[in-house]
C-alpha cells in the first residue's frame, strides 16, 4: 500500500511555455524570428516561429477536461488550467493531484527539442534551445527548486554544441536530459553508430540520466493511414519498445557503464515479454550477428534502463520481473492520459497489493535516488 | 503441469514447398513462369519465379542446427533436415519433438502468399495460390489428417476471386485462413476501410478462423538501418501489437460477430499491457474519434483474438489477463525460434506450475476447439 507520507514523484510532466519565454531571452537579432504567440478570433493561440505558424494547442493541455469536450480542445492560454504555464498555480495543482515533485517536459519546442531542429537557422534554433533551458532553470524550476525536477534540451542536430550545452547546464543544477528515442528516424545517425559518443559520455559524465520520452522521434510508423488518431495514441508505447530494444542491442550501454536511460510515458507492462524476446533473439542470433556477446540483453536493462507508467496494472503485477527498482511514475500533466486532479488516487489504488516499501520505492525513492533529487 | 497424455498441438510451423509444388499444377501454360528451383553450386538452390531468382533458403530451415551455424544456414534441400519438406519426415520430427498436430505457413510462398501478390502476370499468382492450397490440403495434410491442421492462401489482391478461394478450400477441408496482418503496407486498404469485408465475411461463414502470421505485410517499420538483423528479429512481435490494437479499433469485430483472428507466433506477454493500454485510449478518446462506443476493446479481444507463444514465460504468469482459453502454443518448426528437438520439454517447463486442466487448454485443446480439428 501507498504509505501516506510518501512525496510523490512523477518524472513525465509537460511545461506550457509562457508567450515570452523567447520573447525575453533570445539576442536581439534574432527576436523577429523567435517562436512567439499570434493572438487569433475566438481566444485562439498559434505559436509563430521564424515567420511560420507552428502549432496550436489542444489535446497537450486537457487536464480537468471531461473526455467529451477532448474533440474542440482549448485553444488558447485562456482556455487552459493556468497551471499549464504558471509555476504557482501549478504546485497547486500538483498538491490537488497528490504529486509532491515532477519533471516537467516541453510543449511547444517538442519532447527532445524537434520544433528547433527544423528551424531553417540553426543558429537560432540552437539560441532557442539555450533559451528554454534557462528558463526551466532559472524561472519553472526555481520557483519551487524541491519540487520541479531540471529536465533540458540539447542541440541534438550538432553534438559538440550538445556537449557543451549538457556541460552548461549540468553546472546549473540539470538533473535530465531528453534525448531522442530514434534518431535515425530525423535523418541522423543511430545509436548504432558512435556518432552519440561524445554526447552519451557527456550525460554520463555529469551524472545526468537520460530521458526518451515515447514519439520524441514521430509518432508509430507503419499504422493504417485510415485509422483514427487514437490508434496511434494508443500505441505510443511501441515507440518505446523499440527504443529499449535498440539500445540493448546496440554498443551504448558497453560504451558507457556509468549511462542511465529513461523511457519516459513507455509504459512498464511490456518490459518483462521485450527482455524475454530479445533475450531468445540474442541466445540464437547473438553468433552471426555484430552484437556483445557478452551480456544478456536483460542484464543490460537491469544496469541502465529505467520504465515509467502512469496507469498499468499489467506492469506492477510484474513489477519483480521487471525490477521494482527501475518503475518510475509519470503524472503526465496536462496531456489526455493524466488523472488530474485523482492522480494520487489513481496510482494508490495501483500499488494496493504492493508492500509499502515497494510502493514508496515505486512512487518516490527510484526518482529521487536516479535524478539525485533533491541535490 | 503439462499431463502426459496432452497431444501437443502447435498452430504456427512452416513447410517448405518441394521443388514441384507448383510443376505439377499449374496449367500448361503456366509451367515455364511457375516457381521452381535452380540447382547451382555447392548444393545452393534459389527459388526462380517468372523466370527471375526470388528467394534462397537460409535462416528459414535451421531446425536442429546449432545457433553457431546460423550465419552461414543451409542453402539447399541437401542441407536441411528432410522433415522441412517430406511429409512422413515430418512426422517422424514432431515425434521426436513430442508435438502431435501442427498447421504450416508457407515457407517460399510468405506467410501470406506476399511472394505471389509482386508476380506480374495476377492470373499467375492466382494459380500458384489455388497450386499451393491443393498441395497443402491433397499432399501435405492429406498423408496424415489427424496431425496436420490445413492453412490456406488466399489471392487477396483480388478480393472475389479470394472469396471464391475461401469458400473452394472450406469445401475441401481448410481449416483457417491466412491474411495480411498490415494490409495498408502493401498498398491495399486497411481493415478500417470496408474493402476487406466480402473476404471477412466468407471466412466467419466458413466458420475459418483468421491467421495473421507476425512479419506477414513486412518487418517492423522505423528499425535503425544499421541496427543487426535480430534487432528487428527481436522486435516483430511489434508487428502483432500493431495488428492486435488496429483490429480492435477497427469496425471488423462489430461487423463480423463470428470472425476469430489468431495472431500467429506474435508471443502473448505483451497482451495484458497492451489492452490496458487500448481501453485506456478509447475511454479518453472515443468521444471524438470514430470508433465504437460500446464495446471496450478488450471485450472485443476476448471475444475474437487468440495469441500464441512459443516460449514466453512472461504470458503464462499472466495468463488469466489474457484468457486461458485465447492461448495456443506454435513449435515454429524449423525456424530459428523452434526448440526443435526439445520443443515438449520447453513447453513442460513452462507450464510447470500451471494447473493440469489450463496446461492441456493451452498446449492442445484451445486449439482444437478453434479450429474445430480433427473434423
């Protein structure tokens, strides 16, 4: 059972960024360019940047919505709880929900920065990277440093520029950095490759976990171009499945001992079948194949690799298979798969049968010890 | 604990054609375009079809090999055990394995029958389809009727003219029907169109339950392109999820009351998950999406999808959360995943701490049930 002084820890959030967050941050030059909020008819809100409108609300900001008004979807600031974008509200509608301390990813700028990434001036999309973090730092997170947990971008598109950002704001007190789930999926090298390197030894170096957050990379690929929009949503986790299959069988977790990874919103009810299927792969194709022959696939997820879940009753029947100390919880505030405001009741009623050390474990301290949080 | 006198019954192997199959069927005019082998060097035969080589053996035929021997693989008949392709050898296999029935898949023709869709010339394809039918219901079923369950192909490119075959092979015995697990990825309409619903509905008439074999519309899409072949090995059962939760959200189970699907050697531990996952979309999307309303998908799942597994000790733990009665087992003779000769043992272990009573459900009678076999 859920004991009642647990602090809930939830490490997959979603921060609004307020309309000046560029506005009051980016050089001069560049603040015609900068990503900034067109005002529209009927309260409507669209995200301008480099000239182009970019992207409207909706299903990224329902929380407290019944389902049956999801269709229309806010559409605006006006129309949101105001604890999308600012930080007071927001503990207080953390302490509505029961959720004690969270980590708190982009909206606008996509999971792992891919709304700057295809900026035509990568020179400013790398300005607008910068941009963000120090405003997750020095205004989201600093206005309640024991309760936001730092999660930052890096300018993925260019690694030393990546290094030196992880670097930056590792001494400013990150505690996360959001890395693609797929980046060969953007064009990009894999992490097959050794092109991460320098980046992975970065995180791995500073001690800062890193977060994949599921569709970081685009949405499921290969799903019925007729089918409704939530079949895709309903299969987000197989983003994720394949993620963590990638990485164990890839070099990075050989290259890096010291590297922990986040699937972020995953899921955890998958994880013992993936480990026992890729295990089997590995036993029979581990000969023919470049890969570690070394090391089980399960292994290296044991030392590296950590689920996260929001509802998942599936998971936490399993949670010995999968390792009670790898489950994360994620509240995932204000996005459509959240509890808000029953989030706590919601997990407690999960972790009924668990014993408490377990529940605490699930619920506080696995967050807490991985994002050495509080510092 | 798995009884003694359980006749295992396994629904996902695969036989390979003899170099005749289609020789001595198809039409007159057919024979020199008909797929048929070239001998070439060092025992390599190459499957040939309308005059082009299309396809050589290799991981496909490795039952009772050592997975040390997998890189290289038998490029021939003369390197494969007999059981792949001689009926009576293949008995002698599933004894010696400890399976008594089992329905194969093509092994040249796909899954599917794919191989045949890509031929130039339909009338062709089409042939070769009804050639291939005929042998697995005249040859290869016929030898030993009580051990060999009939799986047909169907010419799905032509949806009247597999209606035809659907109603021609029931007549004759088939006992299921292979479909296109991802139809859209080649091009056709997707299960959420009403294309399919003629082909549907003469199998629920048949009273032919459908198998969709893993892998049979292509290998899961967005793998790393220089991520090693068992990366995408390890991960096909994604393909099944895909299937699982479009069919689900599809209109085929409201419309086809009586449709069975059976998604073949797709594993069976990622179930659980996956319908908590899907229910959890549809209560929070289906106000707004175009789905139906009343039913939760995992009543739909109850009352039409059978998973099967090979080894997946994480679906048995859960396999009340599944259905015991949705669970058939798949020896997946003589494909890499196979235990071969081992096969019994493997499963035994399995079920070590299964009820008696849910062990022969699940490794004989849920099958026989479904498929209504023996006659």
């Amino acid at each position: 059972m859920l004991p009642d002084d647990t602090r809930v820890v939830s490490v997959d959030d979603h921060v609004v960024e307020h309309a000046r967050v560029w506005l009051d941050r980016l050089p001069l030059r560049s603040r015609e360019a900068a990503p900034q909020i067109e005002r529209g008819a009927g309260g409507r809100d669209t995200w301008v940047f480099e000239g182009e409108p970019v992207s409207d609300f909706g299903l990224d900001v329902v929380a407290g919505k019944d389902p049956r008004e999801f269709g229309i979807g806010p559409v605006g600031f006006g129309d949101m709880r105001p604890g999308c974008y600012d930080p007071a509200a927001r503990l207080a509608d953390m302490d509505a929900e029961g959720v004690w301390a969270q980590m708190c990813f982009p909206t606008f700028g996509g999971t792992a920065g891919t709304t700057f990434a295809r900026a035509r001036d990568k020179q400013l999309a790398a300005d607008c990277v910068r941009a963000y973090n120090d405003f997750v730092l020095d205004e989201w997170c600093d206005y309640a440093p024991d309760r936001q947990i730092p999660l930052v971008l890096v300018p993925f598109w260019d690694v030393p520029a990546a290094v030196a950002e992880v670097e930056r704001t590792a001494a400013l007190g990150a505690r996360s950095v959001s890395l693609l789930e797929a980046p060969h999926r953007l064009g990009l090298p894999s992490y097959h490759s050794d092109h991460w390197d320098p980046l992975l030894r970065a995180c791995e170096e500073a001690q800062l976990p890193v977060s994949m957050h599921f569709v970081s990379s685009g949405a499921p690929q290969g799903v019925a171009p007729d089918a409704d929009a939530f079949v895709s949503i309903a299969l987000f986790g197989v983003n994720s499945v394949m993620a963590c299959v990638d990485l164990l069988m890839s070099p990075v977790f050989h290259r890096f001992p010291g590297l922990r990874v986040v699937l972020s919103q995953a899921g955890i009810g998958w994880i013992p079948y993936v480990l026992e299927r890729t295990d089997y792969s590995w036993e029979r194709h581990r000969f023919w194949c470049d890969v570690d022959a070394e090391r089980r696939p399960s292994e290296l997820f044991r030392d590296h690799v950590y689920g996260c879940f929001t509802s998942d009753h599936a998971g936490i029947a399993q949670r010995h298979a999968i390792g009670v100390e790898q489950i994360l919880f994620s509240s995932d505030y204000p996005h459509p798969d959240s509890n808000w405001p029953h989030t706590r009741k919601v997990l407690a009623e999960q972790l009924d049968d668990v014993p408490d050390a377990e529940a605490r474990s699930i619920a506080e301290g696995n967050a807490r010890r991985l994002f050495r949080f509080p510092a």
